[in-house]
C-alpha cells in the first residue's frame, strides 16, 4: 500500500513537471491563466537581467558624463518608434489577425502582414536614415543641459541605437501571429535575449571603445531577440513574409485606423521618460540618476501590469470580437482589481525598503553610497504610483482590444498637455525630486481619464471593480509598510553602529528581514480582513 503511494505521488510531481515544461513549448496554446504565469516568469527573469544590465551600467560609468549620454540616447530612437509605429506594434497587430483569424480569413491576414511590413520597411527606415542625420540638432535642443563634449557623445551613441527600431517593429509583427496562436514562449524568451545584449557587448567591448559598446551590445540583442526570433517562429507557424505594396489593401488601412491615433497623440506612459530625461538634462548626473531609479521601477510594475496585460489582450480581444461584452468587462475589471491590488501591496515592501535595495543593487565602482542613496529616494517616489501604472496597463489595452485606439489617444495627448506645467513647477521648486513627483501625478490623471471613459461608453463599470479587496490590500500595504520602515530604521541602525563600512552585507540583513516580517503582516492583516487573496494564492501555489 505504501509502495503504491509512493508511486503515485511520484508520478503525480513527474506529470506536474511535464506540464511546466509543456507549458515553455512554442508551439503550446496557453489559456490567460497559463500566458500570465509564461510572462510573469519570463517578465521576472528579464527584470533580473535588466537589473544586472543597470549594475553593469553604474559599475562602470557611475552618474558620469558617459552614463548620462548613454541613457538620454534611447529617446530619439524611442519618439521615432512612438509616433511612426505607434509603440505599439504587437497590440494594433493582435487586434486586426484576430479579427481574420475569427473570421477564417488567415490568407488575407498574412497578404496584409507582408504589406504593412514592406510599407513600414520603407516609412521607418527613412525616417532612421533623416533622424541620423539631424541627430545633432536634436540632442541640442531636447537636452539643452548638456555640454559640448556630453552632447556629441550622446549623439554619436544615438546613432547606433537608430536603427533596432527596424527590429522592434518588426519583431512586434511577427510576434502578433505567435500571439494571435495563443503561443507566448517565444514572447518569454526574446527579451532575456535583448537584455543580455548590452551586458555581452560591454564585457567584449568595453577596454576598446568604452561606451559605445553598450549601444552596439544593445543593437544586437534587439536583432537576435525581439527580431530574429520572433521571425523564425512565425515562420514555422506558416508566416511567409513576401515584399509586396498595395496601398488599397484592407489591412493596412485599418492597421492605419487603428495606429494613426497612437502616432498623432502622446500618452504620459512613454512620455512620462522623455519628459524626465529633458529637465533632468539640466542637472548633472540626474538623467542617469533617475534612469537607474525608474527602471528598477519597472521590474515590478512590469511583471504586474505589462506581463498580465500581455497575456489577456488576445483573450480581450477575442471576446470583444465575439461581441461577449458582459464577459468582456468583467474580465478587464477583474484584472485591474487584481494588478491594483497587487501593486498597493508591492509599493509598501518597495518604499520601506528602498535605500538598502538600491544600496546592495547598485553599490560599487564608480556608483558611490551618495550615489545610491539619492537614486533610492526617487524609486521610492515613483514606487508610490505603482497600482495606478498597473491599472493603466489593463485600461488601455481594454480600449485596444476593442479597436479603439482614438480615445485613449486623446486622452493621453491632453492628460500630457496638463501634466508639462506639473513637471515644470515641481522641478523648479524641488528639482529633480519633484520631477518623480509629478510622475506619480501624472498617471493618477492618466489612469483616471480612461477608467471614466471606458465606464462612460459602458464597456467596464467603475462599480465592477473590487473596491472591498482593494481597501482590504491598502490597509495591508499601509500596516506592512509602517511595520517594515521602523525594523528597517531601527535594525539597520544597530547593525551599522556594530559593523561600520560593512554596508552591502547591513543592507542584505535589513532586506531579507524587512521582506519576511512584510510576508508575515500583509498576511495576517489580509487574514484577518477576510480577504481571499492568501487563499487564492496558495491554490495557484499548489500549496494549498
């Protein structure tokens, strides 16, 4: 009897294995439950990377002149994208192969994807040909804080960087077809691959051609990513790119509908950079500074918002088509509640555990302790809007799911226009502080604006959302918030005065106590609140 059990639980955890491993196959269909867990992970791990990818970056250039030009670089490269491909390429795509693939229509969808890519082929490209060229000018006006020699620097990395926006798009269309198949490995793995690019480039590089290698570093993974194997994997799909241009095609006129207001309009969520690096430009070291600041951000607010909001756009998208419009808005409700949430909860560990993360994350070569001390200051300031960055996510792509991409494109447009005089005034008076500040007040206005619109068109109620949980979740965040801030305050303190200069080893102390002890009382508030949060999660864990 006992040989039998043992037996059977044997096979049991060998079929729970061979059901994760399933799930990595590119070619397996996920449900939204099994795509968000795919990109959570690959999300996580990328992050990860990304976070060694930024250590490398500090290691070596610190808050200098070369960290500076090369962080400010990305965003010539990055408005490019933005108003010629609408940033966003893979979602505007989802949307319209869905609508064939619904329709039984998948030979018309792939004719139309070979002419948009050849029409974008030739629209991008000449436009990274004219941006290489007036690249100077730019990086002029937009970073007018910048002194000769941080300039021509900065433009001469710019150029580099110019042309991986060929791959994004690209790669973003591809990838459409991977996800319209519901197939979400490749779509885990090809940001790992961007991400190491810079870090591979700076290690075979670096004592050659300084800086620069990481922008070369950083083209390439864009390539052999987001690109290349994307390509590979549509093609197995049954994708056959052939050049073909057809201005009357009916796919690129509604990729053009649908992507005209994303490129004609700016939302605050790619802005929100630009804006940043352009006044922080003013102040030494702050591009850098701030940039180290909000891409350790976007760790968690990536594997919350963007890795969830991913995985449900096609599955958004489908019932839209379908016309599910009950199913529809309580999918999307259900999900802002959840990455809402989740965000209140992560943005209190984050906030009273800022300094001594950044401290142990960045600490080292030329990124000194002042360094990491006032970096942590502004994550903890963006780390506050973390919730409204999440919801913000689903909204959005409730709107482009259902092919409206011309309200949320006005609305970001004028949420932007109001938001300039906030980050101007707050810079001013409180320099680049309260440009983190206006930051978190821009995308409370931006989360707003499309919650009221989607509620106004009646296609997700602000009633639906789960405003008990989320008041479960904010008393949590608050009392695990205050609860961490003092241990960290109070044991962080002692253990300096015991072992002065040993700061990193101090700093791991602090973050791994800190985290335990926010475990243990956001559990135990939820708890006691009755919030089924705890239990849902130890279900999914198989812990319970």
């Amino acid at each position: 009897m006992a040989e039998s059990l043992s037996t059977q639980t044997s096979q049991s955890a060998q079929s729970k294995w061979a059901r994760g491993l399933g799930l990595l196959r590119p070619s397996h269909a996920h449900t939204a439950f099994t795509a968000t867990l795919v990109l959570m992970a690959s999300t996580f791990l990328s992050r990860i990377i990304g976070l060694a990818r930024v250590k490398y970056i500090a290691w070596l250039f610190g808050r200098g002149m070369d960290a500076d030009a090369f962080n400010a670089a990305f965003v010539l490269p990055d408005m490019i994208s933005y108003f010629l491909v609408g940033g966003a390429a893979s979602i505007t795509f989802v949307t319209i192969l869905t609508r064939y693939r619904e329709n039984g229509r998948e030979d018309e969808g792939q004719r139309s994807l070979s002419v948009i890519l050849t029409t974008m082929y030739l629209v991008l490209g000449g436009a990274i040909v004219l941006a290489e060229i007036f690249a100077p000018w730019y990086i002029h006006w937009w970073f007018d804080g910048f002194d000769a020699q941080k300039a021509a620097l900065c433009v001469h990395l710019t150029r580099i960087l110019l042309p991986a926006q060929l791959f994004f798009f690209a790669g973003g269309v591809f990838g459409a077809v991977l996800l319209v198949r519901k197939q979400f490995s490749v779509q885990a793995v090809a940001p790992l691959i961007y991400g190491l690019g810079t870090i591979v480039g700076g290690l075979l590089l670096v004592h050659r051609i300084g800086v620069s290698s990481l922008a070369i570093g950083t083209l390439a993974g864009a390539f052999l990513g987001p690109f290349l194997l994307n390509a590979i994997f549509a093609r197995r799909a049954g994708t056959r790119y052939r050049f073909i241009l057809d201005w009357r095609d009916e796919g690129l006129r509604e990729w053009v509908r649908l992507s005209l207001p994303l490129m004609v309009g700016v939302s605050l969520v790619t802005a929100d950079s630009w804006i940043i690096a352009h006044f922080a430009s003013k102040t030494d070291g702050a591009v850098s500074l701030m940039s180290y600041a909000k891409q350790l951000f976007t760790a968690p607010m990536a594997m919350l918002a963007q890795a969830a909001g991913a995985a449900s756009m096609p599955f958004f998208a489908s019932l839209w088509t379908k016309e599910r419009r009950y199913e529809f808005a309580v999918g999307v409700a259900d999900s802002v509640s959840r990455v809402a949430a989740l965000g209140l909860l992560a943005a209190s560990a984050m906030v009273a555990l800022a300094a001594p993360l950044v401290e142990l994350l960045f600490m080292g070569g030329r990124f000194s302790l002042n360094d990491a001390r006032e970096c942590a200051a502004y994550f903890a300031v963006f780390s506050v809007s973390l919730f409204l960055w999440s919801a913000q996510a689903i909204y959005s792509r409730a709107f482009y799911a259902a092919g409206n991409t011309l309200l949320p494109m006005v609305a970001g447009t004028v949420v932007t226009l109001l938001s300039l005089p906030i980050y101007y005034s707050l810079y001013h008076a409180h320099g680049a502080m309260g440009l983190a500040a206006a930051s978190d007040v821009g995308i409370a206005m931006q989360t707003v604006a499309l919650a009221v619109l989607l509620h106004q068109r009646r296609m997700v109620s602000l009633a639906s959302l789960d405003y008990a949980e989320l008041g479960r979740c904010l008393l949590a965040a608050v009392a695990s918030g205050a609860g961490v801030g003092l241990v960290f305050w109070w044991l962080g303190g002692a253990l300096h005065r015991a072992a002065p200069g040993r700061t990193q080893w101090i700093d791991l102390v602090v973050l791994v106590a800190g985290s335990a002890l926010w475990v243990v009382i956001v559990k135990w508030v939820l708890e006691k609140t009755g919030s089924a949060l705890p239990r849902v999660a130890m279900k999914r864990l198989g812990m319970g």
